[in-house]
C-alpha cells in the first residue's frame, strides 16, 4: 500500500468550459489546488497570458493541447510550450517515434532558454471518449483498445517521453510494465454511478490510483458542482490508500 502524503499532489483540475474569471473564482473557493489542466478551450479562448497567471498564483499546470503533426511542427510547439513553465506537455503518440523523439528534445532547449527545468511530455494513447465499437466502425482498427495502448505506450516509452495519459481501465497492465517514474495520468474519473458525460472508459478514483494511476484528471465532477471545495476534498479522501 502507498502512503500518499499530500493527496492535492495527485489531482489535477481540468479547467475545461470555463473562462478567467470562473477559473479565478474556482481557485479562491479551493486554494489547496496545486495542480490544474489547461486544455484548448481554455487556451483558445483566454490566450497564453492565462498561463503566466497561473503560475503567478503558484499552481502546476498541464498544458493539455494534445499536439498531432509532421515532427518538425510538434517539435516546434513544444519547444514554445516548454518556455510557458508547464511542468506536463500532451503530445498525441500517433505523430510517431521520430516527432516524439524531435519534441523531447525541442521540449529540454525551450525550457533551457529561460532556465526552467524541462516538463515532461505525456504521450496520449486513445482518448477515453473511444470505445470497442466506435474504434473499429469509425476507425477501421482491427486491433482492441487494450492493443493499441500497449503499443502506442511503448512508442512513447522508446521515444524517451515522461510518460502518457491513458484511461483508468488501461492503468493496470501499464503499469506492471513501466515504472512509477513514468507517468500515467487518467482522465475519465468519475464517482460510482454518475453521469459519464461523453466519455466511455472510466473509473472510480480510488480504484484508479490502486491500479497504479499517477494522477487524476478531474474537471465536471468538481467545478460543475454546487460545492467544488467539499468535492475536491471528497476526491483527495479517495486516494488516500
């Protein structure tokens, strides 16, 4: 069993569907926050200025843009990312080892340039939004989600990558390969019998980080809620194992 000293270490808020202000307003309610996911709507909406404020106010982000592009683009992006103090980069696996690779390394001079500590890049695998039925019909892909994890979580391995995002129900294989050291962090977490909106593979968050989950993504379930305070605490309660 692991004995989790700081369980706001292990969540990260997914600011999704909301603006600077429903952001600002959030982390007043919940100082305890340490960590919170900026992903493109955010991003797209608000600008990179809302990065710097975040780290003004002392949070650790995960810059979440899911880069997909020939490797000298992705290797581009992540070369400006790194330079915004994100400590985690999500870069989709499926660019292949070669912009993997270009991106790690784009990743560690960017962050070099203005003398800050290299983030770490998380491969995605296939988002927790896919299920059986929807990856082969839509896709074409004979391979079972399972599969394709496995592999594009090797790539991301071999590619020299901090680690990858996957859905809690992939984190148990995962991680009897790779070590604590590489990170697999979850979206898709929800409480027992809510609501999963439009994701498929999800997960309780204790059982997520009893099967080896780095951290958890958690957005809706805490900011949509009528007391996000009392919810961020219930969900720290849970991985405390």
């Amino acid at each position: 069993m692991k004995n989790i000293d700081n369980p706001s270490e292990k969540i990260i808020i997914a600011l999704d569907g909301m603006d600077k202000n429903n952001v600002f307003n959030l982390l007043e309610k919940i100082p305890e926050i340490i960590w919170v996911k900026v992903g493109l709507e955010l991003f797209v909406s608000e600008g990179p200025d809302v990065l710097s404020i975040l780290k003004d106010k002392g949070k650790k982000i995960f810059l979440d843009l899911k880069f997909h592009d020939i490797p000298t683009t992705v290797a581009r992006a992540c070369f400006s990312a790194s330079k915004t103090g994100a400590e985690l980069i999500s870069l989709h696996t499926c660019s292949g080892i070669k912009a993997l690779k270009m991106a790690n390394e784009a990743a560690s001079e960017g962050a070099a340039k203005v003398n800050l500590k290299p983030p770490k890049l998380l491969g995605i695998t296939i988002l927790t939004s896919w299920n059986r039925e929807s990856f082969a019909n839509d896709l074409l892909i004979n391979q079972s989600i399972d599969q394709r994890v496995i592999h594009l979580a090797e790539i991301a391995s071999k590619s020299g990558l901090g680690g990858c995002v996957c859905s809690p129900r992939e984190v148990k294989f995962l991680r009897e390969v790779y070590p604590e050291t590489f990170e697999l962090v979850t979206p898709g977490i929800r409480s027992l019998g809510s609501n999963v909106n439009d994701q498929s593979r999800v997960s309780d968050a204790s059982e997520a980080i009893k099967m080896g989950a780095s951290k958890l993504v958690i957005g809706r379930a805490i900011t949509q809620s009528n007391d996000p305070a009392y919810m961020f605490k219930s969900f720290c309660d849970k991985v405390v194992i």
